[in-house]
C-alpha cells in the first residue's frame, strides 16, 4: 500500500490517499485537488507537480 498525505505535497489538508500502485495513488490525488482544491486537471497532470507528489508517496 502506498500513501501521500496532501499536507506533504503542500496544502494545509490533513486528507490522506493511498492506493495500491503509484498510478492509482497519482490518479486518486489528481481528484482531489480538482474536487477539494479547486485546481484543474490540466494544472495536476504536469511532470512537476506529479514529481512533487511522486517525491512524498510512502509505502505501508
């Protein structure tokens, strides 16, 4: 199982993610910022802000 918490990446949000793979975790923390943050896809999907998301996942 691997996590990333939201605070990690840079947002006051104690929402915490996991999945199993690392694309299921990146898919999961793309909808959340769009549904939580107001961001959108286009703005979560670029290499840098998909790096800093990659540079926080831990594995449980």
């Amino acid at each position: 199982m691997l996590t990333v918490a939201c605070r990690d990446v840079g947002h006051p949000c104690d929402c915490v993610l996991s999945g199993e793979t690392e694309e299921e975790l990146l898919k999961s923390a793309a909808e959340h910022a769009v549904n939580d943050h107001g961001y959108k896809e286009e703005e979560i999907i670029t290499p840098e802000m998909q790096q800093n998301i990659k540079s926080h996942i831990k594995k449980v």
